[in-house]
C-alpha cells in the first residue's frame, strides 16, 4: 500500500486542548543589505553599523561577546552582531544574528505578522537560520508510554527516569532535521521556568498533563532539502511541519502490532497523527562528481601529509604524492576492480617509501587503511570501491 495512502487512512490523535506555534526562531542578516547606495559593501556596513547602533542598540542591554559577536538584549529578542565586516565575510558569516525570545513568539499567528524586525521591515533580507515548529498538548493520554512511532527518522532514542519516558528523539541535530518529543509538564517543574509557567497556565489553565512536540530544522536542511530560506517563505515552513511530522504515526503497543511490525506490514497498523499530513516537493539533490584535477591535488594533498608523517625526504614529498594520485586516478577510472594497486616506478623508492608500504600492509590487515580513510574524507561523496593500497 502507498505511504501517503496509509497516512491519509490514520485518525488525528485528539487532545483536550493545543497550540501549534513557532517556538524558537533564530534570524540572519546583513548590515550592508539594508542600506542602499552604490558604496562598496564594506562602506555601507559601516554607515549601517553606525545608524543601527545609534537607533537600536544603544538602548538595549549589553550582555558581552561570544563567537566574535557583540550581543544585546531587549524585550522581543537577542541581537549579535560582528563589527568586523572583513572577518564577517571571511568567515562566510552574516553579521547579525537575531534570537527571539519564546514569548515574543508565543503571541504571533503562523504568519508571523507583527513579528519585532530590528533593521528594515523587507522580510526577504533576513535569512532563517533555526526555525522550531512545536505542537503543545494537554492530554490525559501519555502517548509517551505504551506506543510507538513509525517515521522516516532512522534513529531514535528515548530518555527516561525510572522506566518512565519522559523524552523521545527521532533523528540527529546533526542532520539539521530533528524531533523532541517530550513530557513538558516535567521539564517546566524541574526547570521552575516561572515566566513559561504563567505563559502556559493562562492558556491551559494549569500546566498538568502537557506535552511538546517539536520540529528542529537548520538552516543547512532548511535550505538544501526543503527550499526554505527568509521569512517569505513561512508558508513553505508550515507545509514542512505537516509533511514531516503529519506523516509521523503513533500506534499502541501489543503483542498484534508487533508481529505486523515484524512482517513488514506497518500499513495494516490502526494509528495516529499528530497533524494533518501534506505532500511536499522537496530539492532534488544532485550527485556530485569531482573533476580529475581536483582528486588528483586532493590526493595529492593527504598523501604529502601522510609522507611528512612517516619522515620521507622533503624532496620526495610532491614526486612520490603525484605518483601515488595519478596512478590512483588511473586505476579507478577503470571501474569494476576489485582491488586497487597503486605502483611506483623504481627511481622513485626510498627507504621511507619501502616502510610506508610496509605500515600500509599492516594498516590494511588491521581493516585502518590510511589512505583510503583520508581520499572517503577528501573526495566524498565520489563512490570508492577499492579495498587495497600496496
């Protein structure tokens, strides 16, 4: 049976009351952006920097430097800014950072319509960096305990206190695509976060029996994979939500639903879902092939660190590196070998060579063949079929 299909059949699980929000949301900006003119860059980032600093945050509190940034608190968000325009750029970042406080966010719709904008009001300057689409629930069912989940995440893990879960994790943060789900009422009496407490128990009426269901994407993901990149695109963010966590589905746990687990047959499972589930066209991603010059400089390049590692000869380091690169290059572009011999032309042997051979035989029986290591490293994600350098 077709997924979607599957999907579309589940129930909505029912609460007794929830609020669907963006919780967290971190901004991206640059000064020089919001200044028009025909100044180079670096010009208008200063005539910015300057007028930013005069009409906003001047008036904010300074809380100090982290990461290079000077940061700045006021009542709707954090403000981090690099003064530096040529370390900014070298360093491929935006210089400014805007982290909204929860109760600013709180009190928005899903359009983000009054959202507090520090600079400029032109929605399409600031870049999302961080967006968490959470669902908070107040349910007299711990879904937490006694059901599962069937998702697209590959991992999963939970945490719990005393054989009780309080907190499940789908995916990694890594990935920039995560889910927390959790009991929220636990996490705010262990945290006393007063200001959280009053927020939620005007809305629920006391905080028991809540629980948070949240969707953690980066840039990064937000970007490649979803199509998503300024605040223009909260539509597109909210459809995101409800592909990935409308197509999450809960189901009891028993001994029936098991075996269908254990049959493959997850379809023929009565489940749940959290939100209504939409398609979503995601970025195609291309496979990405690296030119033969650039494998060979690669190969090069972690070759001449692995020579200087062994103590050869300085004036051997690029003749022996290139040899070893091309010869590399020469073998898999034949494709289908089993084995890859990389050879060295007699003129070229030293002792040190003769002693790295030695060590990549030993490395290579051991399963920690070196170089084969540093070229998946270096050339990834070019496929690699060899198992063996002589």
């Amino acid at each position: 049976m077709n997924n979607s299909k599957t999907i579309l059949q589940d129930e909505l699980l029912t609460f007794a009351d929830s609020r669907h929000y963006i919780e967290t949301l971190y901004l991206q900006t640059n000064l020089h952006e919001h200044i028009r003119g025909d100044e180079p860059n670096n010009q208008k980032h200063d005539i910015a920097l300057n007028q930013f600093y005069n009409d906003k945050l001047a008036h904010g509190e300074y809380i100090g430097n982290s990461n290079s940034r000077d940061w700045y608190r006021f009542n709707n968000y954090r403000i981090g800014v690099i003064t530096d325009y040529d370390k900014a750029i070298k360093s491929n970042w935006y210089t400014v950072l805007i982290q909204y406080e929860q109760s600013h966010m709180w009190m928005l719709k899903g359009d983000l319509k009054g959202l507090d904008l520090p600079l400029t009001t032109d929605r399409s300057l600031y870049k999302i960096q961080r967006a968490d689409t959470t669902l908070i629930y107040k349910s007299d069912i711990d879904y937490l305990n006694g059901y599962g989940i069937i998702s697209k995440y590959r991992k999963q893990h939970t945490i719990d206190k005393n054989g009780v879960i309080e907190t499940k994790y789908l995916g990694t943060r890594s990935s920039g695509n995560m889910v927390r789900w959790y009991n929220k009422t636990n996490e705010l009496k262990q945290t006393e976060n007063y200001k959280k407490i009053e927020l939620l128990s005007k809305y629920f009426g006391d905080i028991e029996n809540l629980y948070t269901i949240e969707l953690e994407m980066n840039r990064d993901y937000l970007l490649r994979t979803m199509n998503i990149d300024t605040l223009e695109d909260i539509e597109k963010l909210k459809e995101a939500y409800k592909n990935i966590i409308g197509g999450m589905r809960v189901y009891e746990l028993n001994v029936t639903n098991e075996e269908l687990l254990k049959g493959r047959h997850s379809d023929r499972i009565t489940a749940n879902r959290f939100s209504e589930w939409v398609e979503y066209e995601r970025v195609e991603k291309k496979r990405y092939k690296p030119s033969k010059e650039y494998l060979i400089d690669r190969m090069a390049s972690s070759t001449k660190k692995y020579l200087e590692s062994m103590g050869t000869k300085k004036e051997d380091y690029n003749k022996v590196a290139l040899s070893i690169a091309n010869n590399y290059i020469a073998k898999m572009g034949m494709g289908g070998a089993d084995d890859l011999v990389i050879s060295y032309e007699p003129s070229m042997l030293s002792e040190a060579i003769v002693e790295m051979n030695n060590k990549h035989e030993r490395l290579r029986d051991c399963g920690n063949d070196l170089l084969i290591v540093e070229a998946q490293k270096a050339f990834k994600p070019f496929p690699f079929v060899s198992k063996k350098v002589v």
